[in-house]
C-alpha cells in the first residue's frame, strides 16, 4: 500500500483529492503549509504532491529541495495555480516528475499519481547487464545510480528513466512523442517540450553522452563504449 504526502492549503480541494486517493486504495496525509510537511519529509512517503505557493515560509520549492535531500529519486507532482511556464521549468530543475495546472482534473491527477508510482518502484526489466560502462560513466541499473570516477551524478527519476530508455535502445531514433509514452506515459496530457527541458538536463549533468538531435523529430543514442 502506497503512502502519499499531499500538500496543499485550500481545504476543500485537499479534501477532495484525499478522498480520491483514497478510494484507490492509497495511504494519505494532507499537509497545509510547508512547514508541516518538511518536518514530516523523514517518515516513509512513497510519493509527494506539492502546491507551490503556500501560507507560511515554506513554499512547495522548499519541501522539494527538502525531500531531494533526503532521496534524489522520491517521486513528486509538482500542483500551482499560477500556470506560469517559469514554475514548471523551476520545478522540473529541481527534481520534480510531473507538473499540474490548476485548476486540475482529479482524474488526472488520479492518472498521475498510478503512472507515477508504477515507474518509480515496479521492477524494471533492462536487456542489459546490471551493470554498464557507458562513456565516461557507469550506470547501476539495480540501484539506479549513476557515477562518474566513483562521483554520484544526482539524476532526477525522470532523467534516469530517460537515460536507461536510451540505453536500452542504442542507435535507435526516437520521437519526442515515442520518449513521451516511453518516459512520462501514454495517459500524460501535456506539451512535447518537456522531452526537450529532460533532454538538456541530461545533457548538462552528463556531457560526455553523446546524443543527436534529430531536426524536427527527436533524438538518438549515437555514441558509447562498454
């Protein structure tokens, strides 16, 4: 049974989404300011919703940072009222997997949050060995960890989960909307773009992968050594 930390102030709304949580079967506290919340970050949620904008010091960007802390590969929706392209952006910056507009479709969110859990904690089944030299890198596919002569490369779920698509698939071109069902789900309901905003962090935290961008299609695994 899953467990889900769900921040977020407006009572009714918070209200809602925990009885949607669950009658899916989910575990659910409601938190209603960010102070609660990171002093709650070290009991053992499976996932993180976060409103952004919040009552109090605290905002949603502050737990996030918080929760990375303490687990580089929690899971976390990102939820603001907002819809400014920056909160996305800073969002998925900082190591969050998905990104809702408010006002949001509960069964969206519903969607989301199942996607979510099943690619962070199912088993993944990867042709390669466990282990894998990849460039200047090593990749442990079991502990989803990435080093760099003995370095930790502190890679959000999603990056991760792109990375090992890759891998799993060298040479092969790929579509922003094939990395898009790949990475995020066939049931994500958002823009291409953040194939590209995944792609550029990937890039910058490990430049010695080579990847080509494919004009007006998407990308391709082009370079590696065992």
């Amino acid at each position: 049974m899953f467990k889900i930390g769900l921040v977020e102030d407006e009572k009714d709304l918070s209200s809602l989404v925990k009885k949607y949580l669950e009658s899916e079967g989910y575990v659910v506290d409601v938190f209603d300011n960010g102070e609660d919340a990171i002093a709650k970050i070290s009991d053992d949620y499976d996932l993180w919703v976060l409103d952004i904008m919040l009552p109090g010091v605290a905002t949603g960007y502050d737990i996030l940072k918080k929760i990375k802390e303490t687990n580089q590969f929690k899971p976390i929706i990102f939820t603001s009222a907002r819809d400014q392209e920056i909160d996305r952006v800073m969002g998925l910056e900082m190591g969050s997997d998905d990104y809702l507009s408010k006002p949001y479709s509960i069964k969206e969110l519903l969607l989301r949050v199942k996607r979510l859990l099943e690619r962070s904690y199912a088993t993944k089944k990867i042709e390669a060995a466990n282990v894998e030299h990849v460039a200047t890198y090593l990749v442990d596919y079991d502990k989803r960890i990435v080093t760099e002569n003995g370095k930790n490369i502190n890679l959000t779920s999603k990056e991760y989960d792109l990375l090992a698509f890759l891998l799993k698939n060298k040479s092969k071109a790929f579509s922003r909307d094939q990395i898009l069902d790949e990475v995020w789900g066939s049931d994500y309901y958002g823009s291409d773009r953040v194939v590209d905003d995944l792609m550029r962090r990937l890039r910058q935290k490990m430049p010695n992968l080579s990847v080509e961008t494919i004009y007006a299609f998407g990308y391709r695994l082009t370079a590696w050594k065992k």
